[in-house]
C-alpha cells in the first residue's frame, strides 16, 4: 500500500511539473518585419507597428486585433500566428467577406547591444 501511495504522488508531481508554462514557447516578445516594422505583444496588450498601444484577441500561439484610425489599414484585421520560436506568419485581413492580404514573415526582434 506505501509503494501505491509513493506511485501516485511521484505520478502527480511529475505531471504537475509537466503543466508548467514554457515560456519560450508562446507569441509573447518582440516581433520585427523585413520592412523595420515592430510589433511588441505581451499578453493581450499590444503595441502596434504605428505605435500605439491596443487590446488584442490573444492565445498561446496567436493575436488579432483592429487596427486603429490613423494607422496604414485603418479598421482591418491584423492577425498574427506564431510558426516556431523565432516566426510569426502576419496578414492583414480587409473586409466582408475577408480579403486577406499576402502573408509576412516576421522574425523576433534580435537585443541591440
């Protein structure tokens, strides 16, 4: 019965050790074009390439957002899915039905020294 019992708290702490967020692994960080746009994202708080600060639709892997008056694109869709730790696949989607402009690749952003 001692041997079941050190079975299953072993077990437990194992899968609760395995649940733990990878930070790494998520959209999260600083996001750059090939163009020298920026996009920063940190949860559901965005700063757009035009610099403005905007609430997005956020998950693990993804964010979408309208883009404000006054920026390039006013009123569409900007929508951002990220392809692997160093990628994001971006389109700007326009309109009803949806029109989605040609995906980009942006990279994250390397620190300035």
């Amino acid at each position: 019965m001692a041997q079941l019992l050190k079975i299953c708290v072993l077990t437990t702490a194992l899968i609760g050790a395995m649940s733990q967020p990878v930070f790494a692994d998520q959209i999260n960080g600083n996001w750059c074009s090939a163009s020298g746009k920026t996009l920063s994202i940190n949860g559901s708080d965005v700063i757009t390439p035009a610099g403005n600060q905007v609430s997005a639709n956020h998950e693990r892997h993804h964010i979408d957002y309208q883009i404000p008056a006054g920026e390039p694109n006013a009123g569409a869709q900007f929508s951002a899915d990220q392809l692997n730790d160093n990628e994001i696949s971006v389109k700007i989607i326009k309109g009803t039905p949806s029109i989605e402009g040609k995906s980009e690749i942006w990279t994250a952003c390397k620190p300035t020294v």
